[in-house]
C-alpha cells in the first residue's frame, strides 16, 4: 500500500472505509478526526480506545474487527484481501516447523495462551506471528533473527521485563509491532535499529518512566506511535522525532508528561494526529507547534493548562481540524 494511501486511511471512520472499499454507504454514524464510531450508535470514542482489549462501546463494537490487530487500516487490509481471494478457502499451513498447540494458516502462526515461557523454534518463512498472553519475561538477542520474512509480530501481554538491544535483529521486513500490557521499563537505545520497514509500534501500558530518543533509532518508516499510560514523565531530547520522519500519529495519553515546546517536536513535520490527553502540562509555549505544518488533530485535554499565549495555535490555521 502506497504511504498517502496508508496515512489517509487511518484519519477514516470505520463507515467511510466501508463506503471506500465497497463503494457503499451505511447509515451509520460518522465521526471526526481521531474518533471511531460505536456501530449504530450515535456515540464516538478516541480512537486509542479501539481494539484496546476492553469493552468501551455498549455494544462493543469497539472489539470488533480486531483479530491481533488495531485500527481502520487492519480492516480495509482484511477487506481488500478477502475481495481479491473470494473463493479461496485453502487453510493448509506452509510452515515445514511450528510449535505444537499452535495454530498455523499458510505463514501466520498463532500462540495465544499456550504458556509458552520463549519464544518457538519456527520456519523461517512465517510472516505473521502472535505469542500474545503468554509468560514470555524476556526477549533474548538474536531471538528473532532468523524471521527475516516476518511482517507482523504480536507480544501483548507476556508480563515481559527484559527486551536485549538485539533481541529484534533481522526483521527486516517487520511492519507492526505489538508490545503493549508488559512490564517494560527501559528500552535500550538501538533496540528497533533493524526495523527500517516498521510502521506501527504499540507500547501501551508499561512503565517507561524514561526513554532516550535514540530507542527509536532506524525507525525512519514509522507512521503510527502508541505510548498509551507508560508512566512517562518527559519526552526525549532533543528531539523526539529525530529517528521516526515519517510519525504520522502519535499517541502519548495517559502519562505524566509535564514539558511541552518548540525543540521537542521541531523533527515532528509529519504529524497529523498528536493525543497528549490526560498528562500534567502546565503551559504551552508560543511557538510549540510552529514546524507541525500538517497537523489536524489535536488533544490538550485533561492537563493543568492555566492560560495560553496569544498566538498559540496560529501556525496551525491551515491545518487544524479538531483541537
């Protein structure tokens, strides 16, 4: 999928994808930027909140379409896979070796709640992997690095501690990185230094009280960001985005986050959506958002904001869609 394309669909509503890939229009409720709809209920909810885990909608339709993964962009994939494999229903595993009690289609594994303490000896062609809700503690190095062909890599809940800074070598061709519902504290800088394709990285729910910029080094394709309560206290310097010019969504609700300017996000061009809700900003600069030239949304709620210099948002006149 081409990157415009990629960047426009995740500021879609489920209801618009839908109309897109199928050129139809539901009756259903259409929501702003940064926002999905609750099926057809005429209720929105932050888009962070989609495919969390939790039930947020009183239908929970916000759980809906997940499988593994999260978003809009996971659905229209799925949507546009099943419209060009229509009448394919091969389900054989293309995998020589995959750990018994798995599941394995064609080159996804799955191995969800298995007890599983590492991580298997898999084929080296599989290209979709889910380890979730395991008791996996620690990602030692090289562990990955026969997987080369793998795309998709999900760890969420495996109460890991310990990532080594070689622990994700060799995925070269990795596109999604789940992470979230850990106990990671540190991530060492370098780490996802051979994830030059990555574009999604969820880190939800760890204690990341610190974290130098230099963690995200190699992760120059990276769109989306998700740092949903990591217990961070500041954004790294000097600036965040250094490593990651093509950040199109960035999420850091939830944290402690008390320091917000001009030389943390000047790297930050690409910007569209920035959710900075619930942290403990107390005051925003005049020129914070001066090189944000594309952003749309964005989420200053639930700070400690007293007041705002005058000119505050003025670069943003062109762009901003939501505040």
């Amino acid at each position: 999928m081409d990157v415009p394309v990629f960047i426009l669909l995740i500021h879609l509503t489920q209801t618009q994808i839908k109309a897109l890939v199928t050129g139809t229009v539901e009756d259903e409720v259409r929501c702003p930027l940064g926002e999905f709809p609750c099926g057809n209920i005429s209720q929105c909810l932050p888009q962070n909140l989609q495919c969390d885990g939790r039930t947020d909608c009183p239908n929970g339709a916000d759980e809906l379409l997940c499988g593994d993964n999260i978003g809009m962009a996971d659905f229209v994939g799925k949507t546009i896979q099943n419209k060009s494999v229509a009448g394919d229903s091969s389900s054989g595993c293309f995998l020589p070796t995959f750990p018994a009690g798995c599941g394995c289609i064609h080159t996804d594994v799955t191995c969800v709640k298995v007890n599983l303490t590492e991580v298997p000896l898999l084929s080296s062609n599989v290209t979709w992997l889910s380890l979730k809700s395991n008791r996996i503690r620690v990602l030692p190095d090289f562990v990955f690095s026969e997987y080369s062909a793998l795309e998709k890599l999900f760890l969420q809940n495996n109460s890991l501690q310990f990532i080594s800074k070689h622990a994700f070598s060799g995925l070269f061709s990795l596109k999604k990185l789940f992470l979230s519902e850990n106990l990671i504290n540190s991530l060492s800088p370098g780490v996802f230094k051979d994830l030059n394709q990555l574009e999604w990285l969820m880190l939800d729910h760890n204690n990341l009280s610190s974290l130098s910029h230099e963690a995200f080094l190699g992760l120059h394709s990276l769109m989306f960001l998700s740092m949903v309560h990591t217990s961070l206290q500041q954004l790294p310097h000097p600036s965040f985005c250094q490593h990651m010019p093509a950040l199109d969504w960035l999420d850091l609700g939830g944290n402690q986050i008390q320091i917000l300017n001009y030389s943390i996000l000047k790297t930050c061009s690409k910007l569209e959506v920035l959710v900075l809700e619930d942290n403990r900003i107390r005051e925003v600069p005049e020129n914070t958002f001066q090189s944000l030239w594309k952003l749309a949304d964005l989420n200053l709620s639930s700070n400690r904001i007293k007041k705002l210099p005058k000119n505050t948002f003025r670069s943003l006149s062109k762009t901003l869609v939501k505040l």
